[in-house]
C-alpha cells in the first residue's frame, strides 16, 4: 500500500449565533481516506463545536468543548485523531457545526488531514532507496504575491519548488514568512494547493496557509497563539527524486500592497549507499 498526504478542506462555513449547520464533503473517487487529524482557520478562538459521521451514520466525533484550551478550539494546533478513521472511497463526510460563541461563524474553513491510501504502482510515490545517509537539509523559494479580493483573487499557479541535482530531498515539514515591508498576514486572505510535478493536488481545494506552512512568528495574525512548525508535520513524507519539483498555488485575497512570500520545505537530503 502506498500512502499519500492529502487534505480535505471545508471552506465557507457560515453558522449563525448558537445555530448548528450541516456540511459535507465529497471524498475522491480513486482512493480511501484515512483522517489523522483536525485543523482549523477563521473560526471563534472558543466558540464551536464539530461532529463527523461517515457512511455508516457513527458519530466519530463529537463533544462539548469547554474552553480555549481543547486543541479542537485552538487555531494553532492540530487535533490529532487517534486511532485514524479510514472512509472509502466516494464516501461523503458530514460534518455538523454550531456556533457557541454566541457571535456565529463567517467563512470558517476546516481542515481534515491524512492520508490516501493507494495500492502499490497506483499513484506516482517514489521511495527510499535500500541504504541511504541523510543530511539535514532546508530549502527556501520566494514568491511576490500581487495583493488581491475576495471578488478578484491575486492567484500565482504552478510556482516551481525544485530540488538540487546532488540528492534526493524528503519533505517532512514546511514553513512561511512574508518579507519586511510587506502586509504582514492575515488569516483568511492567504491560501495555497501542492501539487506532485505532475500537477496532481494534494488537497481537494485551497489550503489556509497556516495550516500547511506555518508562518513564522504569526506575523499579524490578531490569535493568541502562533503557528509554529512543529504543531505541522507533513505525514507521510513527501519523497522527492533529485531534479525533479513540487508545484505550488498561491492566492491572495487581501491586503494593501504586493507581499514578497518565502515558502520553506523543511526536510532531508537522502544519498544512496552501495
């Protein structure tokens, strides 16, 4: 079996003071979902609540969050779903939200993280060789993103991540900052989709930002907590053959002037051994 990262974001989430509202989401149709944990961007810092029934009508998540500390209410953390919860294939998640904090829900978006699960030769999915030496390894691109709107986006598509000719690279996390001068960032107004060098996605709609590449001290994010890089692991590992790339989109739906973006792929050099 090959696993592959993938995201499934809920975006547009709209809930009414103390309402609850039914979402779903659609799986695809080529591979199993196996969900490992719970993100969110632009939704009350402690005030929503979130269940999940799959195919079979189970509730697989639920409660009444308390306070801002339930990781499920914090938007710097991951909420870990352990043991994972593995949809088939064309299965539709419901996902039922309600606002508690008595002010509703504009635009929130979530993120269910995990993996897709492939038979092997299904998908491109390039392994480790049999014996290799690592070596601890970083690599970092800048993009300047035009500022943008809801209405009319500033979008950069297809933004190449290349990789050195000397090594392999695994990717295990990543991370962001916008340059100083720029806007800062925002939540909500910054998003972004990876892609295998062939273009295939590894999400099934625009990512927030932040939850992908943590932005470096959460630059202007008005939260109490920040990103940080540890709080996103990329699992499994993105394993990338030397020469080859990643491709990146962009988009922009705010600010007041042109952003200079650093995106940084956190990682290892991998050398085969004979």
């Amino acid at each position: 079996m090959l696993e592959r990262h993938q995201d499934y974001v809920l975006r547009n989430i709209t809930v009414g003071a103390n309402k609850t509202a039914q979402f779903s989401i659609r799986l695809a149709t080529d591979a199993p979902f196996a969900l490992r944990s719970i993100a969110s961007s632009n939704m009350p810092l402690q005030g929503f609540q979130l269940t999940i029934s799959g195919f079979d009508d189970r509730k697989y998540v639920g409660g009444a969050p308390l306070a801002a500390v339930d990781s499920l209410l914090n938007p710097a953390t991951f909420f870990i779903v352990y043991p994972q919860i593995t949809f088939p294939a064309q299965t539709t998640i419901q996902v039922s939200v309600t606002d508690l904090s008595g002010g509703g829900i504009s635009n929130g978006v979530l993120v269910f993280r995990g993996t897709s699960l492939y038979p092997e030769g299904a998908v491109f999915g390039p392994q480790y060789p049999p014996n290799f030496s690592e070596l601890n390894f970083r690599y970092g691109y800048q993009f300047t993103l035009p500022k943008g709107t809801v209405s009319v986006p500033s979008v950069l598509a297809s933004q190449a991540l290349n990789i050195n000719s000397d090594a392999d690279f695994v990717v295990r996390m990543a991370s962001s900052y916008v340059q100083p001068t720029g806007d800062g960032f925002t939540i909500g107004q910054n998003d972004v989709i990876l892609r295998d060098q062939y273009g295939k996605a590894y999400s099934n709609d625009w990512v927030p930002t932040e939850t992908l590449f943590p932005i470096s001290g959460g630059q202007n994010l008005g939260i109490t907590q920040d990103w940080s890089v540890p709080d996103v692991t990329i699992f499994p590992e993105i394993y990338l053959v030397r020469n080859t790339q990643l491709l990146l989109d962009i988009r922009r739906t705010g600010g007041t002037q042109n952003n200079t973006m650093a995106f940084v792929l956190h990682g290892s050099k991998i050398f085969p051994l004979s």
